[in-house]
C-alpha cells in the first residue's frame, strides 16, 4: 500500500535521525526529557488509581474533578474554570487535535523559525500552509515586524512557543503585547505551546491563558512533573471553542489515560514545591553548560532563560548537520538547529535535561572537537 501524499511528505524528525545514528554508549545532550523523580505524590495518585478500578473510559475532556483543579491552579494565569480545560494525551496530541480542528487547505499558519519540530509538519497534515517567522538575534524573540509583514487574509493562526524549545528564550512583555494586538487586529488566533513555562530563570512567564479571546493555550504535565511516558496535558480555550475541541478528541483518542489523571489531581496541592525545586536544579545546569560553553573559542550563546535547551551558535565553515555529525562520531548526541528550521543554521542545540556529569563530558567532546575542527 503507497502511504499517502501528505505524510509523504513529511520529513523524519531531524532528532530522531540523531538517535538512530548514535552509538550505545554515546553521550545524550539531545533528549529533552527530565532526569528528576516525579512527585511522589503523582505515583501514589496514579498507583491507588489504577488499584481502586479506575481503568476505563472516562469522559472525553477528561474527568470533571481534574478539569476542575487544573483551573484552580492555573488560574494563576488568568481567569479560567473547568470549562474552560480539555486534558488531552501528550501536548504533541493537543496541538495535533488543534490543527486538525481549526486549519483548512489553504489556510496559512505562522510558525517561529527556528522552532519546535512538530509545527510545520502539523499545519501541513491538516491541509494548512506553514510560513516560517524570524527570531531576534540572542534573545530569540519573535520578531514582531516580520510577523507583520507575513500576516495576509489567509493567515489563521500564529504558532507562539515560551519558554522555547529549542532557542530556551522567553517571552517579553512588548512581544506579548504586539502579538495579541496582532491577533486581535487581524482576526487570527495565537495558539501558544507554554509546556516549559515553570523552567523560567530570569523574568516571568507571560501566559496567553489571560487572553482566551483570541488564544489557545497548550500545556502539558510531562515536562514539569517529569512524567513524560504518562502522556499527559491539556488544552486551555475558551470555552465556545470546547465542543469542537471535544469533538476531534474524541475521534483521536476517546478519551485520557484516567491514572495518569488522578495523579496528577493527588500532586496538584504540592506541586508548587517540587517545581521551586526542579527550576533551582535546571538554573544550576543551565549556568554550567553557558559557562562551558562560554569557554569555547567559536561557539556563541547567551545563557538561556527559560526550558532547558542551549542553542549556540558556531563559526565552523561548516553546516549544522555536518557539526553534529562530527560530535556524533565522537560520542556526543546533540541535535542540528536545521532540525528546527532554516532559520537554526548555524546553531546546535544541546538539552542539560541530563546530569552535571553528562553535561560535563559532553562538553568536553565539544570542546575537543571544535579545536580540532578549527584547526583542519
């Protein structure tokens, strides 16, 4: 059977391409997966779950009580009640369920260049055309006046990811400003992927959850509570849009994993804590990775502000994918910024999800290989 058109013509995560090159015993700075326990509190929930009968079906938006607390914490953020929530299995799903929701053929979709891997193919799998939009440079903002330039009538939504995977730039508040003026002026909708937004070192978050109006707002419970293989996260709209929202879920997915749900319920009161707790952990990887890399002669970077991805720029006569192929072969995973977009070339980025020891001996490759590579 020929596979279709359309996912034909969507290429291999340039990450995953990495993956499947390495060697066994390779360094791993390229997964963005937390290395932390998750809260106990969240194991306990999900165990007694699963042991009280609580293994079927539930409601396609998820449980009423989950949905509930979810606001209650997240109203934080801006003024939201159950209604307003749809758990969802996996942020990647939730974005994937918006797509599929809201883009027609012909429907153009701005994304942030470089950006995370799953935009462009997901606009494109529902019909959509992605229109790549440019970063600052070293802040990695979204630049405002190229979004401008690139909003046309059949621009339906602007992609908006903070903190950053793979740049680790945030948000600030003049950007924020002029993408909701933006959205608001050109009747578009922003669709932001805030799944790293409790990894925030300098600054704050700024949070589309407080202008429903005219977002959508993706987050998700692998990335802060490290429960990653739970497949769990959650969708924040306005609640006109819910009945569509529910409507594709439930001819994705059914409904959510109900575990995995009540335990995130049972660690809701403590997460507070053990977030203070994770962010202090990634601040200190976070200062000695930039410090390391700092220390290279040829890479480039400002420490990140937020996720947990360092994005440095090289000056190697050489392309992104070549760099990483060199590191590959000398027993470092890291990812091309090619993998992201054009727009990455001339960057790599590095996760120090891992341990300072990981981080460490990456480093060391790097080191090695750029002087090396700097002197052939």
């Amino acid at each position: 059977m020929k596979v279709s058109h359309r996912l034909e013509s969507i290429p291999v995560s340039g990450i995953r391409k990495m993956f499947d090159l390495a060697g066994p015993d390779s360094i791993n700075l390229g997964l963005g997966e937390p290395d932390l326990a998750p809260p106990e509190a969240a194991i306990e929930g999900m165990a007694h779950a699963a042991k009280t009968g609580k293994n079927k079906y539930g409601p396609t938006a998820g449980t009423p009580a989950v949905r509930a607390a979810v606001a209650e914490w997240f109203s934080r953020f801006g003024d939201m009640n159950a209604g307003n929530i749809m758990m969802a299995p996996s942020g990647s799903t939730a974005l994937l369920e918006i797509a599929q929701a809201f883009i027609d053929p012909g429907d153009e979709v701005l994304v942030p260049d470089p950006g995370f891997v799953m935009y462009d193919p997901l606009a494109r799998l529902a019909g959509g055309t992605p229109v790549g939009y440019g970063l600052t440079e070293g802040d990695f903002q979204p630049d405002v006046e190229d979004i401008k330039a690139r909003v046309t009538d059949k621009t339906k939504i602007i992609v908006v990811n903070s903190p950053s995977n793979p740049t680790g730039g945030v948000l600030d508040e003049a950007p924020y400003k002029a993408l909701s003026d933006i959205a608001a002026d050109h009747d578009v909708a922003i669709v932001s992927d805030e799944v790293y937004f409790c990894y925030v070192y300098e600054g704050r978050h700024r949070s589309f959850m407080s202008n429903l109006d005219n977002a959508i707002v993706v987050n998700s419970f692998s990335k802060m509570m490290a429960v990653t293989g739970w497949r769990l996260g959650f969708i924040c709209a306005d609640e006109n849009l819910m009945p569509d929202l529910i409507k594709m879920q439930y001819h994705v997915c059914a409904s959510v994993n109900m575990p995995s749900e009540y335990g995130i319920l049972n660690a809701l009161p403590c997460l507070d804590e053990y977030l203070k707790n994770s962010c202090e952990i990634f601040k200190k990887r976070r200062d000695l990775i930039s410090a390391r890399i700092g220390e290279i002669k040829g890479m480039s970077m400002s420490p990140p502000r937020g996720a947990f991805y360092a994005f440095p720029s090289f000056d190697l006569e050489m392309s992104s994918v070549e760099l990483a192929g060199e590191l590959l072969k000398d027993g470092l995973i890291c990812t091309p910024g090619t993998a992201f977009g054009a727009g990455g070339e001339g960057h790599l980025r590095f996760s120090y999800a891992a341990d300072e020891t990981k981080i460490n001996a990456g480093m060391d490759i790097l080191e090695s290989a750029v002087k090396r590579l700097r002197r052939s």
